[in-house]
C-alpha cells in the first residue's frame, strides 16, 4: 500500500513540479558538498614532517557537552597504503591544518604526491612548498606555520568506512588550537574570514568544478543562525 501511494506522490510531482524531474536526473557522487580543507601532519618514526590533504570529514562533536571536541576525516581506496595513514598509525598522534586561501597553490602540492616515493624513502614536500613546520605543544606532530589555523589531535578511533570497505574514518580528539590573531573575533572565536590586515579567507573544496573539483575562499557573512530563522518568522 505504502508503494503505491509513494508511486502516486511521485507520478503528481513529475507532473506538476517539472523542477523536481530535473534534479532527480543527478545521479553522481556527493563530492559536490562543500567541505573543509584539512592538512594533516605527522611525524616519521625517523621525525620527518609529512602533511597530506584531506577534504572528507569534519567536526563530529562540538565539545560543549563537557566532552573533547572531535573531528574526523577519511582516507580513501585501500588505507593501508596512505603514507599518511601508516605514521599516524604508529605515532597515535597528528595536526590539523587549515590553509587560507593565500596558500591554495602550496596546499594543491601537499595533496599531488605522497610523501612515500614508490620505492619507500621518504620525500620532503615541505621542501617543495618552502612552508614551515613547528612541533605541537600537546603532541608529537608537526604543524604548518603559515596556515592560520591547527587543531593538536590524538587519534581516538580508526573505523572501516564500511565493513566491506578498506576506507578508512579516522576518529580525533582535539588536545588544543591555534589561531592566526587576525581570524580571532572579539569573544575570542575563530572566524573563516580575516579582520583587515589579515590573508583574507580560510579555503575550502568541492567536487563541483570539472573533473577534480576546486578550491573556494569564504563568501558574504550571512546572518547568525537562530536569528535568520527569527527574522523569517516576523515577516510571517
Ligand atoms: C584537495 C584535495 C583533497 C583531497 N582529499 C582527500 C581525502 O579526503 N581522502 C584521501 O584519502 N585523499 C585525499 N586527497 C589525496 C591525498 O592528499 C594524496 O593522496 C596525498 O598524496 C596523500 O599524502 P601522503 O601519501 O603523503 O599521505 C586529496 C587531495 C587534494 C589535492
């Protein structure tokens, strides 16, 4: 019965809402959503830096319910192969670093090529980029100076992205972040776009130009939420 109603509902809309018909055609992968740029660093055992990119993931808890504040991100294909995955894996600990959009063409690089060279040494993109790195306060792993924002992380949970999956969701605690002053507001909160004097805006990434997606700085600042939703309902 329940079939037969949703086949009615459908065939009225593919009717009456030509709209609704157009965007059911989408049939691609949900790169498109927008998504952070997350640079993550880690120490060889040998105490080399190694950052790679990462746009999978996010915040998973906020940390206001007393609890540590937790972000996650996930390594595509067969996990067991990411330099990236391997360190952490070993260390327990990395960083994660935001780039504004002043380092787009340095955070590309750090994405292109990994910092394993197929024979297995190690290959130094810092040295290619001519970023900086400094070791964390909380933990052993290394942070890009430059980048106006990193989070000090330990690894809390590394899951199968399914069981059938070698994807992998790498679970992190936050143990503490740091800020370029310039993108810190007066409450003391980090905002995506700089004060004046700063390098303008922390970049993100969607699959939605061409074949390997794109870069894209923050845009107009639109309201603060709970108070748009206000503003709509007045109107009412
Ligand atoms: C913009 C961008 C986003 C990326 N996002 C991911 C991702 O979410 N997951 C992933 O496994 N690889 C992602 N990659 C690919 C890795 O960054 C790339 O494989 C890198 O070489 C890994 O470095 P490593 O081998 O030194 O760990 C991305 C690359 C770029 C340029």
């Amino acid at each position: 019965m329940k079939k037969i109603i949703a086949l009615l509902v459908l065939s009225v809309l593919a009717f009456s809402v030509p709209a609704s018909a157009d965007w059911l055609k989408f049939t691609g992968s949900p790169h498109f959503l927008p998504a952070p740029l997350m640079v993550v660093g880690a120490y060889t055992p040998e105490g080399q830096a190694n950052f790679g990119v990462f746009h999978r993931g996010g915040v998973l808890s906020s940390g206001k319910d007393g609890g540590p504040m937790r972000i996650g991100f996930g390594i595509k294909g067969n996990a067991e192969k990411s330099f990236t995955y391997q360190i952490i894996k070993t260390s327990g600990v990395c960083t994660v670093n935001l780039p504004s959009i002043k380092y787009l063409a340095e955070t590309d690089l750090l994405g292109s090529f990994s910092g394993k060279a197929p024979g297995g040494e190690f290959q130094d993109k810092l040295k290619v980029t001519g970023l900086t790195a400094v070791r964390g306060s909380e933990v052993n792993a290394p942070m890009i100076e430059e980048f106006p924002v990193s989070l000090e992380c330990e690894l809390e949970e590394d899951i199968a992205i399914a069981p059938d999956s070698k994807s992998r969701l790498m679970i992190l605690k936050v143990r503490k972040v740091w800020a370029d002053e310039a993108y810190l507001d007066a409450n003391g909160k980090i905002n995506p776009m700089a004060k004046e004097g700063g390098d303008s805006s922390l970049a993100f990434f969607s699959h939605s130009h061409g074949k390997n997606g794109g870069y894209f700085g923050y845009g107009d600042f639109l309201g603060k939420s709970g108070k748009v939703s206000e503003r709509f309902l007045e109107t009412k």
